[in-house]
C-alpha cells in the first residue's frame, strides 16, 4: 500500500467507527478499490491533520 492509498481511503471513507484503544478506524477504498481500514489517533477536530496508528488491507 502507499500514502496515496492511505490519503484516498481516509478522503473517501465508507465507514468510520471508534473502537476501545482508543482510536478511531476508517474503512474505505484504496486506489484499486479494495478497502483499506485505517486506526488514527482519535483528537477533537474531524479537519484536523491525522496521526495513523495502523494500516491493513480487509481481507488480506
């Protein structure tokens, strides 16, 4: 994966969840299409630059 994926699944996301870490994890399309899920630090400002804590691919 690359930034780019990472950029466009956070720009595009299809779902964006809280989870218990705390963080909070976005699912959505990389530039192929497949869904990226990206864990970022969870902080007050949704426009706010992102600090990623964990980055995977669903379903690899």
């Amino acid at each position: 994966m690359s930034q780019a994926d990472i950029e466009h699944a956070l720009q595009h996301y299809i779902e964006r969840l809280a989870t218990p870490e705390p963080s909070i994890r976005y699912r959505g399309p990389g530039l192929n299409g497949d869904i990226l899920k990206v864990w970022v630090v969870p902080d007050a400002s949704p426009t706010a630059d992102k600090t990623i804590k964990s980055v995977a691919w669903e379903g690899r």
